[in-house]
C-alpha cells in the first residue's frame, strides 16, 4: 500500500516514512512493564504515546500486530547487570511470592490502561513462558562466538561487533548519562559494556525463580526477553519497536546487539522512543519512594483521561513538566469541549466533502510524526466550521478511533456517574432516617428529610417502604 506515515527515527536521528517489510503490515513491539510496583503516570505517557501510534498506524490503512512483554524475572534494579532483580526487591517488600507480585502488578497495569483507553497488544508475553526460547538463543550465540561463559555466568561479548552504540555518534560517556557508576563491578566481564545472557546461583543465591540450563540452574538476563519474544510473535523481522527514552541505552542498544548477531541480518529498521514526564524536580521514577498512579490521580478527583489528552495536547519527542495546576487547567478545557460536543444534534445526514476535507487534514496530522496536538487543534476548527452537527459528530467520532478521549460520550458518562453517587447518597439518607425513627428520634428523621428536600429529593412513605424522586 501507498502511504506517506512517518516519524523520528531514533537508529537514524531523522523522520522517515515507513516501509514495512510486508506491504500493508506492521510487526510493532512494546517494551512492556516490570511488574514489581505500579506503573506510575511517566511510564504510562510511554504507553499512552505508543497506544496512539497503533491507533494511527491502524487508521490509516495498516494491518498492526502489535506484541508486549511483561518483565517477571531478570531484570535487575541497575540496568547495567547489578543490584537485585527488580521482582524479588517487591516481593520481599510485600511479604509475597514473586509470582504473587507479578500477578498482582500485571493487573494493576491492564487496569490503568484500561481507565486510560490504552489498547491491550493483540500479543501480551510473560518472560517466565519463553525460558526454552531464551536458551536457545543464548546456545546459538554461544556457537557464533558471540558470547562467552564466565563465572558461571553467560555473557555477549560486545568487542566482536563493529558498531555498538549504534543509536548514536556521541561517547560512550554521554551515553551512559544517568547510568549509576557507585555499582559493584562485575569482574567476569571481558570488557565493560558486556551484558548478561544468563545468570547462575554464582550470581545470585537468593534468586526465587531457576531454570536447569546447559550453564547450571539459573534465571535469564533481562536484554534477552524482547528479542526472543519478539522473534517468536513476529518473526526475523519487526518493522517498529517502541519504549521510553531511557530504554534506548542499554537496553534498546543490547537488544540489536543480541538480535542481529543471532539472525545475521537487520532486526529491526524504526524505533520510536517516547520522551520523559517531569516533575519540578526532575524525571518522575520509583526511587524516589512516593510517586504519581492513576489511583492517586482518581483519589483526587481526575479523570484519568484528562490525563491521556494531557499527554496528548504535547509532541512525544518532548519533555512534559506534570504540575497539578497544568492538569486542573486541562480538566476544565476536557469539560468545556465534551459539554461543546454534547451539545450538538444528532441530525440529518452528513456532508461528505466535509468531512472527506477534515479527515485529510487529521490523517496528515497524526502521519507527521505524530502530531497530536495539531489533530486535537482540527476538532476545535471543526466545531467552529459553518457544517451541521451531524457532519462534526461523525467526524469527531472517527477522530477519537485514533486520540481515545470519549469526546461523544463524557457528558453522558459523567451524568450516569453523578447519578449513581447521588443514588448512593439518598440510600444511606434513607437508612439513616430509618434508624432514627427506630430509636424513635423523630426531630433528627425529619432533619433528614429536609435536609433531602433541600437538595431536590422528595421522599414518601409507603407500605413497601420509603420511595424517593428529584422534585
């Protein structure tokens, strides 16, 4: 198929359109969440981010597979192999078996995503299903001489590669920015960038989950995972990979390395990174002991999806400053466009040159890198447009297949929402009044009945009990 989507490159520092290898379809994978904690709301921006990516990628004609894994072993607290998995840091923490705290956390993430219309991959893979695959690859990389046996352990050898920093021209020391240098070096390491295939008891004694390997009982490293499970869902080639900006090193730069040395040819041609959220003081992160949850955010009375059209009003490739201030200012931008939108009717037919002219211009939007602010700017233009409701209505619900912001339906939502707490609220009345009369406290039983009335909410008596109506 012809297209002309596009967006920045980071293996090649510049916007590109995409070519997938088979026309027509897109092999996309997701770096998916270590499930030893909640998923705080930096990490999700990467998924909001990466959600609408397949939206677009999907709107515009293609057929995307997309894959996900999820990190339930082998990765540790510092990304260049030291300090302790990630999973047995939560699960001592809890008092939990480690696969307790996986199953735990994997359906506290499905569940923030769902609050935040974030799609569920067609593929979702556990690192503990694929221990035979990531054996496998480590033999064949072993036999490759790509990797070596040290201190009971199996690591890559990074010397054999012509180009590993591959995802830049800059040092090796600017590359490193951010990773932690006060860390335990490993002294079985031929050389300092080396990485772990797999880790032996000599590594770790503690460690909860073992498998029997060809190098004794032990556990993967976490660089293997995305390769091997990528592989196994979409074959020797994916067209987009997709993650935070601070997995493009090591991470990122240890999956090509791993997965081209085993295929022999090009794993991978688009990466699309997402960039950091920010608080004042600096990038939002799990270290720093308390941070920001879809729970939190709803405890304080927003609407998650504020959020997502929080993210959405910024360019991915930049930094995003949270403040709750910026987000009382969106909750009420959300509220004034979603009321703007419940106001129109439902009515007549739609005007195609209309509507064809306005899809063009969201299509181009969302095919430049992602441009959704400006694709949000397009319902704004739309609804001051001189076409009838019912043009803008089928307009801005196509819009929404893509930005997954509830646009038609949040009013009524919101209505249902009110009602239900209102209900909840003249029950616990009711029963209080029933109470009071019971204890034969007449003056606090009619209070309440004021105190209903006052609010709009008539009772009455009857033989099967008290029925209640808005005056």
């Amino acid at each position: 198929m012809e297209n002309k989507f596009q967006f920045y490159n980071t293996l090649t520092r510049k916007v590109e359109t995409v070519i997938p290898h088979e026309d027509g379809k897109i092999g996309m994978y997701t770096c998916g969440p270590t499930v030893y904690h909640f998923a705080h709301i930096g990490n999700l921006r990467s998924y909001i981010m990466e959600d609408v990516l397949e939206k677009s990628l999907r709107y515009v004609g293609y057929d995307v597979k997309r894959v996900m894994n999820i990190t339930d072993v082998g990765h540790l607290s510092s990304d260049a192999d030291t300090g302790e998995d990630k999973m047995l840091k939560g699960a001592k923490r809890e008092h939990k078996t480690v696969m307790e705290i996986a199953k735990y956390y994997t359906d506290a993430f499905f569940s923030d995503c769902k609050k935040l219309n974030i799609k569920t991959p067609d593929v979702v893979e556990p690192a503990t299903n694929c221990i035979p695959e990531f054996i496998h690859m480590i033999e064949v990389l072993l036999e490759k001489g790509y990797a070596y046996v040290a201190g009971g352990n199996v690591y890559f050898d990074t010397s054999k590669l012509d180009d590993y920093y591959v995802f830049s021209s800059q040092s090796e020391k600017e590359l490193l920015v951010g990773v932690r240098d006060d860390v335990e070096e490993d002294v079985n390491k031929k050389n300092k960038n080396d990485f772990v295939l797999w880790f032996t008891k000599s590594k770790f004694e503690d460690q909860a989950l073992k498998w029997d390997s060809p190098w004794g009982v032990g556990y993967p490293g976490w660089h293997i995972e995305c390769s091997c499970i990528s592989m196994k869902h979409l074959g020797e080639y994916v067209d987009i990979h997709c993650g935070g900006v601070d997995n493009i090193f090591p991470h990122h730069t240890n999956e090509i390395a791993q997965s081209e040395s085993y295929l022999g040819h090009t794993w991978c041609k688009y990466w699309f990174h997402v960039q950091h959220l920010n608080d004042k003081s600096g990038k939002m992160s799990k270290s720093k002991g308390d941070f920001l949850t879809v729970s939190l955010l709803q405890e304080k009375g927003y609407d998650p999806i504020v959020y997502r059209m929080f993210c959405l009003q910024s360019h991915y490739r930049k930094p995003l400053e949270f403040s709750y201030e910026v987000l009382d200012n969106m909750a009420a931008a959300y509220k004034k466009l979603t009321k703007r939108i419940a106001e129109l009717k439902d009515e007549g037919t739609v005007q195609q040159d209309k509507f064809d002219a306005y899809k063009a211009k969201f299509e181009d939007a969302i095919s430049n890198d992602l441009n959704t602010s400006m694709a949000i700017t397009i319902i704004y233009d739309l609804l001051k447009d001189d076409m009838n409701d019912k043009t803008k209505l089928a307009l801005i619900n196509d819009f929404d297949k893509v930005l997954s912001l509830n646009l038609t339906t949040a009013q009524a939502d919101a209505k249902e929402e009110i009602d239900a707490e209102l209900e909840s609220y003249v029950l616990a009345k009711i029963e209080e009044r029933k109470e009071a009369k019971k204890a034969k406290d007449f003056a606090k039983a009619d209070a309440i009945r004021d105190e209903l009335l006052a609010k709009g909410i008539v009772l009455k008596d009857t033989r099967e009990g008290v029925i209640w109506h808005k005056a």
